[in-house]
C-alpha cells in the first residue's frame, strides 16, 4: 500500500497485523504528530452532505483506545457529536478554533426514528438535560438510546439508500466505501484484551476456515429441530433463538493445541467448541470397540482402529452401504445396531455460557449430518454453582468441593442439598444450612417409618385391634376408609403424580418439594387428624413405600437402608418400580375437600387465638365462664344454599368461559360484575379467582358446586 495514514500508534499496530502495511505485523512510521496540528485542517468526508470538505476539529469524547483516534462528526445522530458542535460554536476561543471552521455547519438529517424523529441527537440532549460535553454520564446514557433506536427502529433518509432500515443499509454503505475507495476493513477487540504475557492483543487477519451458520437452508433446519426439542424452560429457547438469528459465519481452525485434523487442510487442527459437537454418538459403539481408555485392550468383537476406515464410520453412523468384501462387515453390523438402539440424544446437559457457540453448532452439526429421527431430543442449560449465596472463590475462600461436602455432611445430605440448589439456567446455590437440616430430616424420617413398622408388625399379629406404639396410633386393618383417610390416599397420589412428572422433566427442586417436603407435611396433618382414631394401616404401608421410592433418585442410600434394613424387603430398592397404582389424574374433588378442613379449622384456631390476645388485654367480648386453656367444643353452622353473590360470580364466569380454548374473557367478566355493583365487595376477585383456578383443573364442572 502507497497510502499515508494519520492514525495512532495502537491502530497502526492493528492494521500491521491485518495486511494494511508493506510487512505483515510491522509497522512503517513516518513521524509523530501532535493532534492539535492538524486541528483546522480541511479535508474531504466520504459520503458528506458537505462536498466542498469539512475542517478538523478537537474534541474532548474521541478516545486514542477506540479506532484509529479520528472520526466523523454526525450531530444529528451522536449525542456525543452533537454536544462538540455546541460547544465548539460557544466557545470557539477556549477551544482554539477559528469561528469560520466551524461556521455555517448544521446538523443534517440522516436517520430519521419513530421515537426522536429526524434529529435523535439534539432530541435526546434536551430530554437529558446535557449541556456539555463534561456531561459524561448522561451522554453514555444517550448513546445507548441513540444508537438502539437508529439501529432497530431508524430508516435513512438520505444518500442512495433512502428508505431503507438502517439494518438493511448498514451493509450496503459498508460495501459501497470499500467498491470507492474511501475505507477499508478494520477490525479490533470489542473491549481491552491482554495476553499472559502482558502485551496488548490485537484483531489479526489469517488464513482461516468457517463454518458459514447463517446459511439460510441449515438455518431453516436448525430452528426446526429446535422446534422439536424440549429446552426444559423458555428462557434457554430463548437464549438459542437470540444465537440461530446472529450466528453466521464461525471461525473453526487452530494451529496449534489438542483435536482432530482438518480432513482437508491437514495443517489445522478444528477448534474445541466446533470439534466436540458429535461426539456423544461414539459412545454408543465405545464399549463394543475398546475396553481400556487408551484403546489399547480391543473391544467384544475385536476390531482395530485400522478396520474404522472411513466407509466403517459412514456405515455405522451414516447409514451408507457398505462396500462388499470389508473385513469386519458382521462386527461393523453390530455397531450399527447398537448406534441406532442409543441414539439420538435424549437429553444434552451443559452450561448455559455455551449456548451462543457450542450448543448451537450442536443443533447445526447435527442437522447437517443425520435424519430427522436422530436429531437431539432435548438439551438442559444450566448455570453455575454458588455456595451459601455468594460464588465460589479461591481467593475469598468461599469453596467446598465433592469429597469435602460428602465428609462433612454425607452423600445423601449432599445429593439432597444439590437437589434443592435449583434447576433453570439461573446459577445454583449449594447452602449449608440446607444440608444440616438435611441431616436431621432424613434422621427424624427414618425413625419415625422405624417406628412405624414396628407398629405394622405388631398389627399383623393382631389385625383386628387397634395399636400403638410411641407416637403412632392405628386403627383394625379391617375397618373402612374414612373421609379423612380418602383426603390423604388423594393427596399422596396428587404428589407421586407431581414428583413422577418432576422427575421426568429433571426438575429435581420441584421433585424434593413434592415427593418429600409436601408428602411429609400431608403425612404430618393425617397424623394429627387421626390422633383420636388411628390411623389407616393399609394408608400407612402405602405412604412408608412411596416415600421411600421418591426419595431413592435423590437419597439412595438412606433409601435403601429404609428398604431393606427397616421395612424388611429382600431385593434392593433400585429394583424396584415407580408406582403402578396411581390414578390417571388427581382426585380434584377430594383434594378440594382436604383444603376446605384446613381453612375451616385453620379460621378457627385463628379466631381462638384472637379471642386469647383480646382476653390478655382485659377485653369485654371474652364471654363469662370460659376457660381458654382447657378443651373446648365448637358448634359449626352450614348454610343450606351458597350466598347470592357467590352465584353471581360463578353466573358471570359462566358466561364468560370458552370450553374450546379453557379461557376466560377478563374483560367481559369484570364489565359483568360491574353492571351489578359487585366490584366493591373486597370478597368477590378473591372468590372468582379460586373457582378460575378450579376450571383450569377440572374443567367446566368446576362451576357445579352441588
């Protein structure tokens, strides 16, 4: 190149290593300058509104760390700019400029915006208040909002691509500076980038190889297998949404470091995240090709790693024919059977920082190499782990590892503990206090089932008396379900049902709350509810293996202490099935009928608790001659029909309710309580929003309440 630049020394750098010098990575000054020499120069703008040129000018925002240190004045569109322009027609002396240079240039418009119209700039500094450019703050404030609005919402209004969005010219005059002659690439890291050995990094121009994503057919196909695939949340969908639309070409070669060559530029080695994106489908034939790590102990069927050629591998993953006469054909057979029976992906796990590259070439390689019924079926983003709510740091000393978990607190409590942390793609967090109480939970559980199976035993002796032993009261094994006993059968179906459904969806959090901390606090109110009666033996055998089969996922080996050494199984509890006897759906009734005890004794011992606060403070309603800490009997009074309003509501969601779609029209429902004056009763959204929430369950029978 023949050309001289005026740039700074970190730009000359750059371009040094992007084939803008004679030599690659060597820079050819000339001379040093001082930028207040060239301030008031007159030079020529590509692209201007000003053909006849535009003077040099300083100003305070340019940074010598971004670009090459000059840069073109747009005051319509840069707050930045627009501020200089100001400031420079003020203060022309302070800044030592000739009034002329700066005479007679205005603002032009280039860009005109929904929100800010023609001249987002100026617009922006009188909605901020800027008067300067030492208002740093407000003007980092304003460029954000300049540049998101012209870029997303603005359309040119000048030059040959008036009328189109600034996302479609952006390229376009990009291309059309390079076809004149009036710019060059240039490219540098978004950000300071320093390299272990201290120096600053730049953006280098090398040979290199792309994956080009962005191809509009393998783009189709990918969404379409993200379509399909289950993301366990919508934030992941969203995070692979967000990569699909901005990933296109990907640099995908290394010279140096560990990977598989390039099978056709064997100088290049593929890069990690590009290498690694298949991998899971040699696991499905590893144990039939080689038992030790290495490869150097063959597998079952004796092949060697000279018998998987590459017409092998395309049989076995592929699915092309195999050429006749190959040596290993019926082993090569066996392979294929055993890829098809494990593939595709089931499920991927990883971090959620991977995403926007290495999950997403997952999606795209895949497309690329197999058919649709070998595409992944899930992947699960997850983030990091945080410990006692802060991250975990070496320096801070805030770290616990596996091994120092599981001696301190134990396998189980850890599991469980991790369990709880959380399962979105927001970060974990592993508390210790979890894990103690974990501890004491699953010691406290394990000797009350002790308990009662020694109860149970005792019953089997004699079946038809009632028993108890320590705490545990039971009741003939021959005597009939009650109410009672039909509320808590449903409950522990609507939770076995809940963590099953947990469990399949890796939702490990909502499986420990329903299959543990739920099933134990329903476990704890059939107690106390059949404390007088005892309670059902047959519930109680049910509730015993149930808990155990919920937690083993989580706590194998207290579960399996539970199984074998307390209840007195033989097999191990890892034979054993979830639950076969579970009904298709929760008993909606029943369950309803457990929460309507709980609200009426819990409005009771409410009002017991009131009456005792106001009888402590010498109150007068306190009837004469009651005792309140001794047992009392309490009369209850049910109406013989609903109250009217109460129909009212049910009247107009009724009315309101589409069965096809099991939605509510919000808007007519309230017009509809409104027209009856029924919005100021503070009784009524409460109750409308209960028997909603029983249509969503049950349906339009919700509405009977017969």
């Amino acid at each position: 190149m023949d050309e001289v630049y005026v740039i700074t020394e970190r730009a000359a750098r750059s371009m040094a290593f992007q084939g803008l010098s004679p030599a690659d990575g060597q820079v050819v000054q000339l001379g040093t300058i001082s930028g207040q020499d060239i301030v008031g120069t007159k030079v020529n703008a590509p692209l201007s509104h000003y053909t006849d040129g535009v003077f040099m000018l300083p100003m305070d925002n340019v940074l010598a760390t971004k670009g090459t240190g000059v840069v073109t004045s747009v005051p319509s569109d840069s707050p930045d700019d627009f501020a200089t322009l100001r400031d420079l027609k003020k203060k022309a002396d302070y800044y030592g400029i000739q009034p002329e240079w700066i005479a007679g240039f205005e603002p032009v418009p280039v860009i005109s915006t929904p929100a800010y119209g023609e001249m987002t700039a100026p617009a922006l500094c009188e909605e901020l208040k800027i008067n300067s450019q030492k208002d740093r703050d407000q003007l980092a404030a304003a460029k954000d909002i300049a540049y998101k609005e012209g870029f997303y919402n603005g359309v040119m209004t000048v030059g040959e691509f008036q009328g189109q969005t600034v996302q479609e010219a952006k390229p376009r005059v990009r291309e059309l500076l390079l076809a004149n002659g009036d710019g060059f690439a240039y490219a540098e890291p978004e950000g300071l980038v320093m390299s272990r050995s201290g120096d600053e990094c730049v953006v280098a121009l090398c040979d290199q190889w792309y994956f080009d994503y962005g191809e509009a057919a393998w783009k189709k196909l990918a969404e379409e297998c993200l379509a399909a695939m289950d993301t366990y949340g919508e934030e992941t969908r969203h995070q692979f949404e967000l990569s699909l639309d901005w990933l296109h070409q990907w640099a995908c070669v290394r010279t140096y470091g560990l990977g598989s060559k390039v099978p056709w530029d064997s100088n290049y080695l593929i890069e990690s995240l590009s290498d690694s994106t298949i991998y899971m489908s040699y696991y499905t034939v590893a144990h039939l090709l080689h038992r030790s790590l290495d490869g150097s102990t063959l597998g079952p069927l004796g092949i060697t790693p000279a018998d998987m050629d590459d017409a092998a591998w395309d049989y076995v993953l592929l699915g092309k024919e195999l050429p006749s006469g190959h040596a290993k054909a019926e082993e090569l057979v066996v392979l294929r059977r055993s890829y098809l029976y494990w593939y595709p992906v089931d499920i991927r796990s990883s971090g959620r920082d991977l995403i926007q590259n290495h999950l997403t070439f997952f999606i795209y390689i895949h497309t690329a190499m197999f058919p649709k019924s070998e595409w992944p079926r899930s992947v699960r983003a997850n983030g990091h782990l945080m410990l006692n709510g802060e991250k975990m740091s070496k320096s801070t000393g805030n770290t616990l590892s596996l091994r120092e978990s599981c001696d301190r607190y134990g396998a189980d409590a850890t599991r469980l503990t991790l369990a709880d942390s959380g399962d979105s793609i927001e970060d974990a967090n592993f508390e210790e206090s979890t894990a103690n109480a974990a501890i004491l939970h699953l010691y406290t559980l394990m000797e009350w089932i002790t308990e009662a199976q020694k109860a149970l035993q005792q019953l089997d002796v004699s079946p038809d008396q009632a028993v108890k032993v320590g705490d545990i009261a039971l009741r003939p094994a021959s005597s009939p379900l009650t109410t009672v006993d039909k509320i808590f059968n449903a409950e522990m179906d609507a939770l076995t049902l809940a963590s099953g459904a947990d469990y399949n969806k890796t939702m490990y959090r909502d499986a420990l709350k329903s299959g543990f901390y739920e099933f134990i606090k329903s476990r704890e109110w059939y107690v106390n509810v059949t404390a007088d009666t005892g309670m059902h033996p047959q519930l109680l055998r049910k509730y015993i293996t149930r808990q155990v089969i919920q937690l083993c996922p989580i706590t194998p080996h207290w579960a399996e202490h539970i199984w074998k050494t307390v209840v007195g199984n033989t097999s191990s509890i890892m034979d054993a099935r979830w639950p076969a006897d579970l009904p298709s759906e929760q008993d909606h009734s029943l369950l309803a009928v457990g929460e309507y005890i709980r609200k009426t004794v819990r409005s009771a011992r409410d009002a017991e608790i009131s009456l005792q606060k106001r009888s402590k403070k010498g109150g007068k309603s306190v009837s004469a001659g009651v005792d309140l800490t001794k047992p009392k009997a309490l009369d209850m009074y049910v109406a013989h029909e609903f109250p009217a309003w109460q129909e009212d509501v049910i009247g107009a969601l009724r009315a309101n309710f589409d069965a096809a779609t099991g939605k509510f029209d919000d808007k007519q429902v309230l017009a509809a309580l409104g027209a009856k004056g029924m919005l100021k009763n503070k009784k009524v959204m409460p109750f409308a929003q209960e028997i909603k929430k029983r249509v969503v369950l049950t349906g339009a029978k919700a509405f009977d309440r017969a």
